[in-house]
C-alpha cells in the first residue's frame, strides 16, 4: 500500500500548498456550474415549487467570539441582501399558513436557529423592511442563563483534539465539564465566550409579534445520534413545556446540527411534533412533509450566484449525515 509518509517532506509540502491553492478554484468551479444550471435540473424544479426552509443563526455586527469561532455570524448588510435575493425567487409564508389549501408558488420559510441576543434588535428590524416571518429554534435551558453546550465544549479545547468537537456535546459530558470549570470559578468567562441569547424577557416582548414564532431546539445543543431515547425525550418534551409558556409557540422540532436519528424522527411525531427539521441543504418537493430538510444561508453566501448554488448543491450531490439509524 502506498505510504504518503515516505514521499519527501519538500513533495509533501508543496502537495498541501497546491491543494490549499487548488480548493478555493474548485469550490469557485462548483458555484459557477451549480448556480447557473442547477435550478433547471427537473429534481431542482420540482423541489423549488415544493417548500423551501432557509436557516439563519447569528445576525450581527458585533459577534461573540463563541459565534466567530464556528463561523455563524453574518453581518445585518449581508443579511439584508441575502432577504433580497430570497424575496427575488421565493414567497416567504407564515408558518400558520403551512398545512392549508392555496400555498403561492414557491413559498418559503425563515428558521433561526439558537436564539442568538441580537435576533431582536438587529435581525427583526430587517425581517420587518421585507414583511418576511420567522421561526426562532430555542435551547430553554441557555435561553434561561445556562451555558451552551456547544460552546462549553470547545471553550479553551485545543482545536486539534477533536476536530468535531462542538457537534458531541452530550448531558453527561456537559455536566461533567461544567463542574471542572465551576470549581475553577470559570462560568462567567465561558458565558462572556458564548455571548448573549434572547431570554424570557425577549420572548416575552416577542410573543405577540405578527412576524415571529418560536419552536423546539431541545433544551440545550445537544448531539442527538448519541442521546439514548429518554434523554432525547426528556429534553423535548422539557424543552416544550417552557415554550408552550408563550403565545407565538409551535409545536415544530430541529435537530441541533440539523442531524437526527430514525428513532427520534419517529418519537418526536408520536409526541405531537407536527415538523421535523434536518440540515441536508436540500430542497423540499412535498411542501406536506412531516420532515423537512434546511438550507443553511451563512456568511460565506455573498452574491446571488452562490445563493443559487448553495439552493440546489445538495438536492442534487446530498449529504449522507443528516440521519443515522
């Protein structure tokens, strides 16, 4: 078997050179060939005249380094063409809307995820210029003072040790780490490395907005594939209980990191959930769907030829991690 290790370290290091420089010009590649033919392919129509779900997760100019450091901050600017684009091809509906007769042609929805502090004060005010509805997904739990999962696990965690490190986050190890760090009287810091998130106050303030609803994240940002049934139910359900709390609430669930499991697809219907979100990126024929997949709109969409290949990349090459047995 070929062993790249004996390859001479000069060979070595002009083949990582070479596949840094060669990366950005595929991708380029990708985006020009996608965003150009991928909305004529017949899979791609027939899914973007079915219901499209776009996510959203940080909306700001001034982002925590927790939100930074995972790349989830879009700037309000590039937020508000982002809208622009959306507005161009799509009918973005109410939530309420979803399950009736008479949907218009491509109709959307906006999905925030995580509940990040500034939704109220940056994001909504633009959401109101276009008149477009959204859905914030909420972790109660850090919605009400607890740290983020994800962002206790890799706060101060070399990035080399585990390069999936934020997508682990489980509540024993949560538990257990969070107690290492208040003995050293450290949870101030981490909540300064996280940032701020809507509190009750916010969804309080919020609940009786035409444009905003609330739903299910789980208690906190957990790794669904490695939560036993029960755990996942416990913080559903728990989760839930604290949403039904405010007018706006629905009984929608997306899974933390967009990945879920067979058996927790199933659960959450058998509990009432009426959708069920996953990350795959693709697009949605059935606008019907008890499960419904997401698009990701981020900080590295900058012109509407990315928007159109990032519409349609993965309904056409999808992702096989969105769902585990």
């Amino acid at each position: 078997m070929f062993d790249r290790a004996s390859l001479p370290v000069s060979i070595r290091l002009h083949g990582r050179r070479f596949a840094r420089r060669a990366f950005p010009l595929l991708r380029q590649m990708l985006i020009l060939v996608f965003g150009n033919l991928g909305p004529l392919h017949p899979r791609c129509r027939k899914g973007l005249n079915g219901l499209t779900v776009f996510l959203f997760h940080d909306v700001t100019s001034r982002p925590s380094p927790f939100s930074h450091d995972l790349g989830m901050a879009t700037d309000p600017e590039l937020f508000r063409q982002q809208l622009k684009w959306i507005a161009r091809d799509f009918t973005v509906v109410h939530p309420r809307d979803l399950g009736g007769q008479g949907l218009p042609p491509r109709p959307a929805i906006l999905t925030f995820d995580d509940g990040f502090g500034d939704f109220r004060e940056t994001a909504l005010p633009i959401l109101e210029e276009f008149e477009m509805p959204a859905v914030v997904f909420l972790n109660m739990d850090v919605s009400e003072g607890s740290p983020n999962a994800v962002a206790l696990g890799i706060w101060n965690s070399p990035k080399s040790s585990n390069p999936n490190r934020w997508q682990s986050s489980t509540p024993h190890s949560f538990k257990q780490r969070l107690g290492d760090i208040a003995t050293m009287e450290l949870v101030d810091d981490l909540l300064e490395y996280q940032g701020p998130y809507l509190k009750p106050v916010d969804l309080k303030a919020l609940q009786d907005h035409p444009l905003v609803s609330i739903a299910n994240h789980l208690d906190n940002h957990w790794s669904v594939p490695q939560l036993d049934l029960s755990e996942f139910e416990q913080a559903l359900l728990g989760n839930q209980r604290r949403i039904d709390t405010f007018d706006n609430s629905l009984r929608w669930y997306a899974h933390p990191h967009g990945i879920g499991t067979a058996a927790t697809h199933r659960r959450a219907m058998e509990l009432g959930f009426t959708r069920v979100f996953t990350g795959g990126g693709r697009l949605n024929p059935d606008p019907d769907s008890p499960i419904l997949d997401r698009i990701d709109v981020d900080r590295t969409i900058g012109s509407r030829i990315a928007f159109r290949w990032r519409l349609t990349f993965r309904t056409l090459l999808p992702r096989r991690n969105t769902l585990t047995t």
